[in-house]
C-alpha cells in the first residue's frame, strides 16, 4: 500500500506517476516529506484553480477525482489528496506542458526522447512499422519489372485491375498501390519487388 501513496509538492510528478505501468494510486499533498507529518495547506479558491491549470497540462487528459481532508490538528490546513489510475502500456504517454517526465530514484528527470519514442510506437505501431519507413538507395531501376508486370496481369484476369494498367509508367503504379509515397519507395512494400 505504501508504494501507492505519493507526497509531491511539483505537478510535474504526477506526469511522472502516470507513466507508471499499471499503477494506480494517490498523490497527496500537505504532508512533511521528510517526517511525513500531516500539516495540511490552506485550500482556497486560487489554490483550487492551480490544481486544475497543473492537470489542465496534462496531454492526454485525464480525469483525476481530488479530495479536500481536514487535518485536525491544523485547523483551517487541508490535506489535498488526488486518485488517478495509471498508464497502461500501449496507451499514449503522458507529458506535462508538452514535456514528458520520468523518475530516477527520487528525482523527477525529463524523460530521454528515447524512452518516450519507445512509447509512442508502443501507442501507434501502425505509423512506425518498418514496411513504412522509406527504402533509402531503393531505386526504380531496382525493382523487378518483369515481376511487378505479372503481378499486374494476374489483377487483370482476377478482374481487379483495369487492362490500362499494363500500360500505364511503373512508378505511376506503384503510386496507386501506395507503393511509393512522395517519390520514395516504401521499405517493405518494394522488397516484394526487388531484384534477387
């Protein structure tokens, strides 16, 4: 249980948190660090509209259900308490203000574009599959004709493809079977058509 409750004083942290593979917890604040002594804060109204402009950058958004709690011993002090349900992989990763946030030991670190791009393919693997990516050095003049021709044929008398296809430029039909984008021809897409 204790690993779920967290003390911070930087909203940041909870982006932090948030990144943490199926964690669910609490983020409290109002309580010592380092005695862990609940002193509560002074909750107002400005304090209310900071809380909500901290999880306002939040991207993606989430909803996070915050409590107020008296502390007895402090009158007029209030522990602020958030719960919030952590990120899952494959989900899209977490940033404040545009920033993701990671944590080393007890340091809140931004987090290496590394680790964060690692996350975004996790969240979209379709933009990132290498079959994607441009073939670089991959020419034309590389690619098997003969074979893209048959292929061709084969569509024709299967009734997929219109006969004009035979006579249409090469790259012009690599560019309708998106095959080429922007000119360049797409890794794993072209290797069905290189030449062994």
């Amino acid at each position: 249980m204790a690993e779920n409750i967290n003390f911070i004083a930087n909203p940041a942290n909870l982006c932090v948190h948030l990144h943490r593979v199926y964690y669910l917890g609490w983020l409290i604040f109002g309580i010592a660090p380092k005695s862990l002594k609940i002193i509560g804060q002074e909750v107002t109204d400005k304090t209310q509209q900071e809380i909500a402009q901290a999880l306002a950058g939040l991207e993606p958004a989430v909803d996070v259900w915050v409590a107020y709690v008296d502390v007895p011993e402090q009158p007029g002090n209030k522990v602020i308490a958030m719960h919030f349900d952590g990120w899952v992989w494959g989900e899209r990763p977490h940033t404040f203000h545009g920033c993701p946030y990671y944590k080393v030991e007890s340091t809140t670190k931004v987090m290496p574009q590394d680790m964060y791009d690692e996350r975004i393919r996790a969240h979209q693997p379709q933009l990132y599959a290498w079959e994607r990516l441009a073939a670089d050095g991959v020419t034309l003049a590389d690619l098997n004709e003969n074979l893209i021709r048959n292929c061709i044929r084969r569509g024709i008398d299967g009734g997929r493809i219109p006969e004009s296809a035979l006579y249409e430029p090469t790259g012009d039909i690599l560019s309708k079977w998106k095959l080429l984008k922007n000119g360049c021809r797409q890794m794993g897409r072209s290797c069905s058509f290189l030449i062994t």
